[in-house]
C-alpha cells in the first residue's frame, strides 16, 4: 500500500483504500459515479489494434469489467489496421459494452470515411500525423467532442492483463467528482511482472526519470527557472509514461495530440501549458499493472523501446530549444553523459529496493539498457536538428476554425460506419 506523500506540484491520489475491504470500496466507489452521472456525462475511449481481439485471453476480462459498470454514458473504440470484414467483426464483439443508456461506437480508423475525413483537413494544410495510437486518439476525441458525448473522458489501453473496473472507477472520479475541481488525471502504479518477479517499466524508469531529473538540475544550474519548472512538474508524476489518463472535455477541446511514442509526455505538457497544477492529480490505478512488453531493438532506430526513447527524447529536447534553450553537439554530449551518470544512480536505488522485496534484479542488464539508453539520445539529437515539423497533431479547435462542418462530417461517417449494413 502507498504512503501518504504529498510532492506538492501536483496531487496524488494514493491507494489508501487497501487497508481496508476492496469489494466495499469498489461498491461505495461505483455508487458515487452512479450518482454524478445524473449530472455529467462521462465517456471512456478505447484505442485498440485489431490484432487485439486475437488475444481475448486478455481483451475478453476487460471487455466484461466494463460491460458490469453503469455509470458511463458512451464508449469510443478506435480502431486501428482493421481492413473491413476485421471492421466489422470488431464492432461484433464490442457490441457487448452496449447498455441502456450508453452509445457504444466503433471508430474505423482505415475506413474511406474516415480517410476522407483526414483528407479534408490535410487539404487546409493542418497536420493530422500518422497512423497509430496517438492519430486514432486524436479522432475519436473529435468523434466524443463532435457530438457532445462527454463531460469527462477517461482513455486506457486495451493490453492490460491485470485489468479491473476498480482502474477504471479510480481513473476518472477524480475529474468527474465536482467537489475535487480537477481537470486532468495522470494514472500510475507499480509495474511488476508477476511471472518473472522483476521490475518493469524501463523507459521510464531508466530514461525518463533520470532524463528529467538530470534536465531539471541543469536548467536550474544555468538559469531558466520555468525550464526547471517544466521539468520538476514532469519529475513529479510516478508513471508518466502510463497511458491511462482522465480529463474534462473542455480541456481535450484544446489539447495538440502526439502521434508518435511521445504522446504521453507530450500529454503532460500541454495540459502543463493549459491547467494550473493545483487542478491536475495523479493517482494510484492498481496494485499492479502488466501489459505487453517492448523489445530494445538496439540496432533498428524504427522498433521497441529504441523508436520510443527517440521519441520522447526528441520531444524534450525540441521542447527546451523552443523555449530558449540553445542546443549544440558540445552541450548534448553534455546532457547524454549527465543523463547516463544520473541513470546509473537510480539503478543502485533500484537494485536496492528490489533487494529488500525480494525480486530478481540483474544489474548487468539495467546498466546495458542505460548504455543503449544514451545512445538512443544522440541519435535524438542527430534526427531533431534543424527545423523539422511538429509531431503534434493540432487540437480539434485549430482544426475548427479551418473546417467549421468537420465535427458533423466525422460523426455521419462514424454513424454510417457503425449502422447496420454501413459501407463506410
């Protein structure tokens, strides 16, 4: 069970819960949601691959976890490398989250409807990405906004295979709960594999959270106090590569959406840039949490774990020289070899911490990944100089003032898409 430690940036929300009765919790937890739905619409979005639904053995639970709560007013699944008959299969099978009261809705990402969607917004010159989560996130937001479906949206992954509805009611009371007054909700928790008892997690642990800490020091060291700033709001969440997040549909309005691995770190900086922290939480999701793992991919800068430290690397760095921050090769190699000292600080920590729970740690390994983790840096560096597009797409405010009928464009195809017969 967590503590009660408070970082003071922003609120966190601990598991105090499991020091008493779970089921009771969950009981007094699903009534309370129950009763502000009389009040607010709330809507939980699902990006999923249809190669998920070949692995029921993991979507299944979670698809009967949520089908048993009653406090959502609609579900979005957005869809991703679905051809049509895969289309319509997928809207088969999530047809079961279906329940009076709730509009469930299958957003075809590949579908010509959809396409032609982004088409139209690509002719304005507006940016819409790639395809992959972030893009697929990106529209059905558009879809959930478009027809004023939601006060509060709640988004995890469709890969969780210690999955239960106590997640889903712990992610999104927070904003839908109107004494709280908060905006935006960060999930975290441990990430342990039950199997291998070890420790998870590698980018963030092994990159993000020493990457962040490093940046914090020298920026303060070299005077750009909001830098600092910037970077102590980021140091501040446990998990911020967690994909599980809550929001209110007034702030999704304005957010850019990444399309590329740094969507969650790109998340946090711009509801950084919007909300004052004291109306943004984080909080405790699960005991914890196991998903599908990356691969290193050491030597393909286009695959696993190597892609998404380029990624999220690339952010941050085009993130300080945006705001001021001048980069060269000198002060890189600077950063990389900070960085890499201050991550292997954090793998004694870690080593010791998994000592005391009795888990296997191969310190080897740790330390190898950090090696590949500072290269992976560089080629970053090497990727991001000069001007470059960005890889955030616009917010779905940007792209109404171009395309004021895009919002009813996107939901007759989404309609058409999920009617009975619907060609796309």
């Amino acid at each position: 069970m967590a503590d009660f430690h408070q970082e003071g940036v922003v609120t966190t929300l601990h598991a105090l819960y499991e020091a008493f009765d779970r089921d009771e919790y969950l009981e007094k937890l699903e009534r309370k949601l129950k009763e502000y739905s009389r009040h607010m619409k709330m809507s939980l979005l699902l990006p999923c691959l249809y190669s998920e639904l070949q692995n029921p053995q993991v979507l299944d639970p979670i698809m009967n976890e949520i089908a048993r709560v009653d406090y959502l007013h609609s579900v979005v699944v957005a869809l991703g490398s679905a051809d049509h008959d895969q289309f319509a299969e997928a809207r088969q099978y999530f047809d079961r989250l279906r329940a009076p009261g709730r509009d469930v809705k299958v957003l075809w990402i590949d579908g010509p409807g959809v396409q032609e969607v982004l088409g139209r917004i690509r002719e304005k010159e507006i940016s819409t990405g790639v395809a992959g989560k972030g893009q697929s996130v990106w529209l059905a937001l558009g879809y959930i906004l478009g027809n004023d479906q939601a006060d509060v949206i709640a988004l995890h992954d469709c890969d969780i295979v210690t999955y239960d509805r106590l997640l889903l009611g712990r992610l999104i009371e927070p904003v839908a709960n109107p004494n709280n007054d908060f905006e935006f909700c960060k999930g975290y928790y441990a990430r342990i594999s039950p199997v291998e008892r070890a420790m998870k997690g590698r980018v963030t642990r092994l990159f993000v959270v020493p990457f962040v800490d490093a940046m914090r020091k020298i920026t303060r060291e070299r005077g750009f106090g909001e830098l600092e700033n910037f970077f102590t709001y980021h140091r501040t969440f446990n998990y911020p590569l967690a994909g599980e997040f809550s929001f209110t549909s007034y702030l999704a309005r304005g957010l850019d959406i990444a399309y590329d691995w740094g969507l969650e770190v790109s998340t946090l900086s711009e509801v950084y840039s919007k909300v004052i922290t004291k109306k943004i939480a984080q909080v405790d999701l699960a005991r914890n949490y196991e998903h599908k793992h990356q691969e290193m991919s050491e030597g393909d800068a286009l695959l696993g774990l190597h892609r998404m430290v380029v990624d999220i690397a690339k952010f941050y760095l085009n993130y300080m020289r945006s705001h001021g921050f001048a980069l060269d090769d000198a002060i890189v190699d600077m950063i990389l070899h900070t960085y890499h000292q201050n991550a292997l600080h954090f793998i004694k920590s870690y080593s010791d911490d998994a000592e005391v729970n009795n888990l296997v740690y191969d310190r080897y390994q740790e330390e190898r990944a950090a090696n590949f983790f500072r290269g992976f840096l560089w080629t970053a560096w090497e990727q991001s100089k000069g001007p470059h597009e960005s890889t955030q797409i616009p917010s779905w405010n940007r792209v109404l003032y171009s395309l004021p009928d895009i919002y009813e464009h996107l939901i007759q195809v989404v309609n058409k898409d999920n009617s009975e017969g619907g060609e796309g």
